[in-house]
C-alpha cells in the first residue's frame, strides 16, 4: 500500500511540473496560407523581379552553349523549345535581344507556317541553359532557324 501511494504521488508530482513548465502544452496548429491571387499584378510583378535577378545571376556565372532545339508555340505562353533528341524535354527560351525576338517572329507567321507544313523549325541556339523555380530555360543569345523534314 505505501508503494501505491508514493508511485501516485511521484505522477502527480510530474504531472504538475509538465503542466507548469509547458512540457504538456499543446502548441497552437500553425495559420493557414494566405491565398494569392494568380493573376494579381503584385504577384506578376514580384515574379518578374526575381526571374530578372536570377537571369542575371545565371548569365554571370554559367558558361554559354550551344544547344539545337525544336521551336513551338503555345497559345498562352507564347514559344517553347523541345530536345531536339527527346521531345518529351520542355526548355522554356529567354529570347534576350530584339533581332533574336524578330527572328522567331519571322519563322513562325502564318504564311511562313504555311509553306512548311509537315515540317520542324530547328533553333540552332547559343545561350546560357539554367533553371529557374525547378523548370529549365535557356537565354537565348544568338539564333539560326531552319526548317528540316
């Protein structure tokens, strides 16, 4: 019976400083994450400012390559670039002068398009290949388009 009685008191006893030295506190479940707009110009404008630090952090400290790629378009984000040996590896381009831009604008138009049915433009492309928020890019420098059966 007096071993009963002390092993009660020794719980009750532990039970009292885990209470007072917040041991048996439960703490609070963390808030919930705020909800972003997708399409809010803040976000669009944060997102600009880190792809423009990380593009210049990359082209400072990436050595430039060659690459060749497949050029496509994508109504909603505009070109994209395809492995030219594995079609399933997506490269999203920075085109980082105006005669690059104006170089794919030429080759993609619809009567352009039209004469090469059937057929792939090939970005033959010198740039630096980086990756930016885990999907890969490549900037662009310089371009030579041409279209292959």
């Amino acid at each position: 019976m007096e071993g009963t009685r002390y092993r009660s008191f020794l719980c009750l006893a532990l039970l009292l400083m885990a209470a007072h030295t917040g041991i048996a506190r439960v703490p609070h479940p963390p808030r919930p994450p705020a909800i972003v707009d997708p399409d809010s110009t803040a976000l669009r404008t944060l997102q600009s400012r880190e792809l423009d630090i990380a593009r210049k952090e990359a082209q400072r400290t990436t050595p430039p390559v060659t690459m060749r790629f497949v050029v496509g378009w994508e109504m909603h984000y505009g070109y994209f670039l395809l492995e030219e040996h594995d079609l399933t590896k997506m490269v999203t381009p920075d085109l980082m002068t105006a005669s690059v831009r104006t170089s794919f604008d030429a080759e993609y138009n619809n009567e352009v398009l039209a004469k090469h049915l059937g057929e792939r433009l090939i970005c033959e492309c010198s740039g630096v290949d980086w990756t930016f928020n885990s999907g890969r890019r490549f900037m662009v420098q310089d371009a030579k388009l041409l279209w292959v059966r």
